[in-house]
C-alpha cells in the first residue's frame, strides 16, 4: 500500500512542533537509539549463555545420560514498548526456540502475535520466575516493588535476572529481590550531533566500542563474563573446565590467543590456591557491577581480550542460521 502523506511535509510530526521543540528531536533519536542497543546488548548475552551451556552440555555426561533438556528457557516480565522490542529482538538474533520463551503481563492480548509463532503468554509472575533460566524484567518503575515482591521467594539462585527497569540501581534491585544474581545494563550519554545518534548501525552498538552519544561502561561485560563463570559453577565445572568452555565460545569468534585465566576473575591469593577440578566461588553480580574487580582491571588492560568480545559480538548477531 502507497503511503501517499510521505512527501507532505505539513503533515510530518515535526511541522507541529515548536522551534524550542524541534530542538528535542535529538531526544527522540536517542531513545529509538537505545532500544535498539539494550535489546541487541540483551541478545548477545543469551546468545553466550546459550552456547555456554551447549559446550557444558557436550561436557557433562549426566546431562545427557538423565536426558535432562538442556534449552535455555526465557522469561520477559512486560510487554510494553520494551517487551515487544526485546521479544522481536530474541526471536530474530538467538538461537533460542520461541517454545522455550514465555511472557507475564496483564494484558496478555497484547502478545497475541507472537503467541502464534509459538510463545506462551500467561499473567503469573510467581509461575514465569521459578521456570526462567534468564528473566528479563520489562516493567515500569512504579510496578517494580509488587513485582519483586511476587518474585522474591520464587527465583532459583541460578536464573539471571536482567532488568530494563529505569530509575532502580541493581543494588536497590538485589535488595527487592534477595537476589544477587542480576545484569543491569547502565548506559551514559553523552552530547553529540543528532544525525550521529539514529540510523544507529548494529557496528555502533558494539559494547566496547558504542559510539553516537551513548556508551557502556566495561562493568556490564564484567557482569556479563561472571554471569557465564557463575553458570559453570552452578554446573559444578572445576575451574580449569570452566575457564575451557568460556574460551571456548571466544575462541571460535576470535583467532587469536584468549587471555583469560583464573587470575582474571578471581583475586590472586584466592587464585594461587584453588584447584583445577574445584569450582570457582559465586560472584556476586552486583559487587561485578559497582566495585572494581579482577575482571575491570584485566579487562581495562587487555586490548586483545577487548578486540575478541567486540568480534564475538559482531559475529554473533550477524546471522542465526547456525542455530537448529
């Protein structure tokens, strides 16, 4: 169907606005800007918790023996803007199976079209968080504390929560839920030219290397790496396999040498003494996110290690036929 108002410019949004409005256009460049790099941002981290757990599953002969299902299972908690933006996002750039996808919202015919791809929507909050390996909370700040207080004493230490909610620092987050096990991303902005902010190509969305006035600062990857050492360690992988299987998802992206060892996670005392069949401890993700750790000063150091997450992030969402 022809669009025929698109060359009439008295009846585009921007003829209605004021001089003083037009001014805030940009603002509107960078929020269409920022979705798009907290949903691709998201994507990437299931794509990794993905794999992660493929190579773990090819490592641990229980698994397979018990026939356990080894699918990431996904739980999006909203289906405002965000929630759509981020279920499209999933569907289109993982590997992840749109059965093993579920949605709680309260107005579960707002999913309607994706329920006819495959995904389950349902209002049941408690039900969405004690099934989820990842959670991704997609509500409004003002729903946050009855949210959390119906996921309180539902989430499983292992499911990773990752929160889109504004407003709410991951510690205040952690308390809501005596949960330590969450991923908020903390984006930066910055002053720039309009133009340099939308069309934001998927390039410039690479966490290491964001550019068009927003960025994202290393604490997110370091959150990131620990949420994968956690999962080997909910999986009870000695810390030698651990660090294999994780160099292992980098090592098919990147040629190069990956650098990371026990000393990049963990403090070196605690390093010298831990053994290569023993686990590595919990890392609390919200120490990852607010406190400098072993991981921000190797990952802040190493050039290479950057280069081969940037290249592991570019190749992850450049296509998904590789997935079943």
């Amino acid at each position: 169907m022809v669009d025929l108002t698109a060359n009439l410019s008295t009846l585009s949004y921007e003829s209605g606005l004021t001089e003083d409005e037009k001014n805030l256009l940009y603002l509107r460049a960078r929020f269409s800007a920022l979705t798009v790099c907290g949903c691709t941002h998201a994507s990437f981290l299931v794509n990794l918790v993905h794999s992660l757990r493929g190579i773990i599953k090819c490592h641990t002969a229980d698994s397979l023996a018990s026939g356990e299902d080894c699918d990431l299972c996904l739980g999006i908690l909203g289906m405002g803007h965000m929630g759509k933006q981020l279920l499209h996002t999933l569907l289109e750039n993982t590997g992840v199976k749109p059965s093993h996808i579920k949605i709680s919202t309260r107005r579960p015919e707002s999913a309607a079209v994706f329920v006819q791809s495959g995904v389950e929507c349902f209002f049941d909050n408690r039900r969405l968080a004690a099934w989820a390996d990842v959670l991704f909370l997609c509500c409004l700040p003002s729903h946050l504390p009855k949210v959390c207080a119906d996921l309180h004493s539902h989430l499983s230490k292992h499911c990773l929560v990752y929160s889109f909610t504004s407003a709410v620092p991951v510690t205040r987050l952690a308390q809501l839920l005596a949960h330590d096990f969450i991923v908020k991303p903390q984006y930066v902005f910055s002053a720039c030219d309009t133009a340099d902010v939308w069309p934001f190509p998927m390039e410039a969305s690479c966490p290491l290397t964001m550019n068009g006035g927003i960025s994202l600062g290393l604490n997110w990857m370091c959150a990131v790496l620990y949420s994968l050492l956690n999962i080997c360690t909910f999986a009870s992988l000695g810390s030698s396999d651990a660090l294999s299987v994780i160099k292992g998802i980098f090592k098919e992206k990147w040629p190069h040498t990956v650098e990371l060892n026990t000393h990049s996670f963990i403090s070196s005392s605690y390093a010298s003494s831990l053994l290569a069949d023993e686990p590595f401890p919990w890392i609390s993700l919200t120490d990852a996110q607010t406190r400098e750790t072993p991981l921000l000063r190797f990952l802040t150091n190493s050039k290479p290690m950057q280069q081969c997450i940037s290249a592991a992030y570019k190749s992850l969402l450049e296509t998904t036929e590789k997935w079943d």
